[in-house]
C-alpha cells in the first residue's frame, strides 16, 4: 500500500468514514469492491485447492457484495459454486446490486443451505459492522456449519461478531481464515473474536494510505515494539547499574513474601540496575534467606517510610503483590505519589471502598503511574465502567485511565495498555500458559524495571507486557511463574 500503516486497528465507524473519503476522492467504490472480492476468491482457491464446492453465503450489504464478487471470479477459475442469499436480494442497492447482478449465478435463500462433503463456506452475511444480534435464520446457518466442521473463510469478520469490540453477538462463526481490507478492526484482535476469526490476512485494495489515516483517530494499534523500542536506552559500554536504575519492590509480612520476590527478580532480569525488596522487619530473614542479588532494606511503617524516601535516588517502586489490604497499603501509596509507581493487586484491591481516594492522590500530575488490574480487580477500581455493556475492553481501558490519569494495563488473554491521553495497544503475544498463580507478580516487576530506566508510564507497561508475553513463548507449556522469571529477557 502506498503508505505503511504498520499496526493501526480502525473500528468499524472509521472504516465507513474511509470508504466514504476513498468514494469523495475520486476512487470508484465498485473498483473497492472488485478488489475485495476477488482477493477473497484468491484466499479460497489458494488455501482450498481442492474444495469440491465453494458456498458463498451472501449477505445484505457491501459485504454480500463481496461475496458475490468473489462468487463470479471462483467460477471465471472453474471451481463450483453455490450462491445462497439472506434477505431480499432484489432490496440491494448500488455496488451490492451490481455486483448480484454480474455475478453468473442463481442464488438460493439462506435458509436452504446444506453442507456437502468438501464444502467451503465463504462467509459474506455481515462485515465488521454488526450491531445487534444475529437473525434466527442467520443463527440457524452458523449452527449448522459449525455442527458439521465446515471450513469458513469470512469476509472482513466473521458473521456475528463485532467489529468493535470482538464480542459475538448471539452466536456466530469460527473461521480458520479472515480476509479484511486495508487494516484490522479491534475485533480482530480482542476476545473472543481474535479465536474465532482464525488467520487474519490483510488484503490492500488500493484505497490510499493517506486516507486511511486522516479518518483514523490513530489511537488504537497493535502492541508491537516498534511503538516503543525507540525510548529504550541503548546498551553502551560506560553504563552502570545506578543509570539502569534502582526499582524498590515491597513485600508483605512473613510467611507472604514469594509474590515480590518473584516480581523483584522479574526487574533485575528485565534490565534494572539494581533492586531492592522493601521489607518489613519480620520478614527479613525469610527474604534473605532466598535473596542474593537483590538488596535489602527494612520498612516497618509509613514514617519509616517516608523517612528513606529523603533519598531522591529512590523514583521507582512496584507496591501490592502479596503486600496485604488496608489502611498500612493506602498510607505507602500516600507516601509514595510523587515517584514512579506500579500498583497491583492488594494495592487495588485496599481502595475498593473508595477508589477515588486512589485517584484523587495523582490527578493533578504528569502520569507516571502504572495501574495493572485483572478482570475482577478492574471491576473494583473502576465498577461502573466494568458493567457499561455498551463499552468494547478497549473503551472501557480508555475510560479508566482517563478517570485515574494513570496507565492501565487492563490483563486478560487480549491484555489492553491504555494511556490516559486516549492511545491504546492490544496485546497479542501471551500464550494461554501465562494464566498463571504469579505470572501479574512477574509483570508488574518487568514494568516497574521499565520505569526505572526512563521509560514513560504508557511505553513501560506496553514493553513490559509484550516481554512478559515472550517469556511465556519461551517458557512453553506446563509453565510456572518461577519458571516465567528464569527466562524473562530485555528487548
């Protein structure tokens, strides 16, 4: 394409705008759908060579349109097609129209469908622009296609799915292979659509990349390092450790002092020059008893506290795994607003009675706070927002962070890093194996290491997620969070 559009995602709305610049342009938009169209049939008859018959399943929009279109080039290849419309084929308008109508074939209504033995069903019943639930004939089709192990190769996203927010909406289809145009929608890659849509190919049909980027907001991309491998500091033969930077993580009282341990060494292998486990004084032993690398220092209480925060040198912090709930966790985070922070679970989890109290402490600073809620812990920080139906994981990540002026990092399979200014990347990296006892501990060390070497709050927790997803890659099935810290790597 004319101009790389690397991992940006559009939704569904920027899309239509960019259809209807390209069409303002000067660009025919039957050329669009021509392309299209026959980009789908070359993905069939490439990864299907020996399909015995192609179903197009035709819906009543554009993307039936591009079906239809890849209906008549399967046939100008000789393979046999079958045609099935839903709706009122003669209600199609424009492009759509056109295309039924140069399209050789007889269709049939959808509702006569049945599957025969070497089948492929070319999904092209709705794009990416769904809104609402599936029709019963729709549902009716997409169960009997999954019940008899048909492959699908959808157009633009498989029926039923949701551009937007990658949610189904009532049932849809399993593709094992997507062919969208230009770029990929949020629903490509957030759950559950990123499982159901298969391979994701891309096709370019010749709309210009500088249209695709004035109708995008830019906000929404891939987490790719390429968004932030610029900031970090390259390795250089007179760095030292203090210019690595120190993180200082806290740990809880005796006998729940495995947590930060795990995520302090997390930030030594991830590139902190040096770290040290805030502890308190009747943990001592049990952390120095596992501890080499890893400094030491004994903090009891808040005074304490902010007693060994004179030092300036002290910036960066990670406070919550296995730290304990309550007031003695509200007090440090008090104590420790103005520097470096990444907060996780028993850090979120003390402010559940009044997560403002929590946000009250930074609204007023640069972000350069790293928030990493799980489902349940956003939920508690952010409770409206979790239960706002309307909102896509994307939406609701951009919310929170706005509402926090924090980095989020918002985890799951399809872990979302949002900024408070609105940015926001999907992560795609993570094998299944990561959901883990430990594995957040190991995270929020990564990030805070991040932190410690200058990176800002939103790039640190971007890199931080992505590395943490690399490690569990190498690590491979059957994997431990201690087995995760052993294999974690700078870029």
């Amino acid at each position: 394409m004319a101009e790389k559009l690397g991992d940006l995602l559009l939704t569904p709305a920027e899309m239509a705008a960019v259809d209807a610049a390209a069409a303002a342009s000067g660009i025919a938009s039957f050329g669009l759908m021509w392309s299209a169209g026959a980009a789908v049939a070359g993905a069939a008859l490439r990864l299907y060579p020996g399909a015995l018959r192609f179903a197009v399943l035709c819906g009543p929009g554009n993307n039936g349109g591009d079906g239809y279109v890849a209906a008549r080039r399967l046939v100008e290849s000789g393979a046999e097609v079958a045609v099935f419309h839903f709706g009122d084929p003669a209600r199609l308008r424009g492009d759509a129209a056109r295309a039924r109508a140069e399209c050789a074939l007889a269709s049939q209504p959808l509702n006569v469908y049945v599957s025969r033995p070497g089948d492929v069903v070319v999904d092209a019943i709705f794009g990416a622009g769904l809104g609402r639930d599936v029709p019963l004939q729709v549902r009716s089709v997409i169960e009997k296609v999954t019940d008899a192990a048909v492959p699908v190769i959808s157009v633009d996203l498989p029926s039923g799915l949701d551009g937007r927010s990658g949610e189904v909406l009532g049932t849809a289809f399993k593709a094992a292979h997507t062919v969208t145009f230009m770029t990929r929608k949020p629903g490509h890659l957030l759950m559950p659509g990123r499982e159901l849509c298969g391979r994701v190919e891309v096709a370019d049909i010749g709309i210009p990349g500088r249209i695709i980027k004035f109708c995008s907001s830019g906000m929404i991309a891939e987490n790719t390092p390429e968004k932030w491998a610029h900031l970090l500091a390259p390795a250089k033969l007179e760095t030292h450790k203090y210019k690595r930077g120190h993180l200082a993580v806290f740990s809880g009282g005796a006998g729940r002092t495995g947590a930060a341990r795990m995520s302090a060494m997390a930030g030594l292998k991830a590139g902190a020059g040096l770290v040290t486990i805030v502890t308190p004084g009747d943990a001592m032993a049990e952390n120095s008893a596992h501890l080499t690398a890893v400094m030491l220092h004994v903090v009891d209480d808040a005074m304490a506290l902010r007693d060994w925060l004179a030092d300036k040198r002290l910036q960066t912090f990670v406070l919550g795994p296995g730290f304990g709930i309550g007031a003695r966790t509200r007090d440090f985070i008090a104590a420790l607003k103005d520097r470096h922070l990444v907060l996780d679970a028993d850090a979120i989890t003390s402010f559940k009675e009044d997560p403002r109290e929590l946000f009250k402490l930074f609204a007023e600073d640069e972000p350069h706070v790293v928030l990493t809620p799980h489902e349940g812990e956003f939920a508690r920080l952010f409770p409206d927002i979790a239960a706002d139906k309307r909102l896509s994981k994307v939406e609701k990540a951009q919310a929170s962070a706005q509402r926090a002026n924090a980095a989020i990092v918002y985890k799951g399979a399809d872990t979302v890093i949002a900024s408070p200014d609105g940015r926001v990347l999907i992560n795609t990296n993570a094998p299944v194996w990561l959901a883990t006892a430990g594995s957040g501990d190991v995270l929020s060390g990564m990030i805070g290491a991040l932190l410690a070497q200058g990176l800002p709050a939103f790039e640190a927790a971007a890199c931080g997620v992505y590395l943490h997803g690399e490690a569990g890659q190498r690590v491979g099935k059957g994997l431990t969070a201690e087995d995760l810290v052993a294999h974690v790597r700078p870029l």
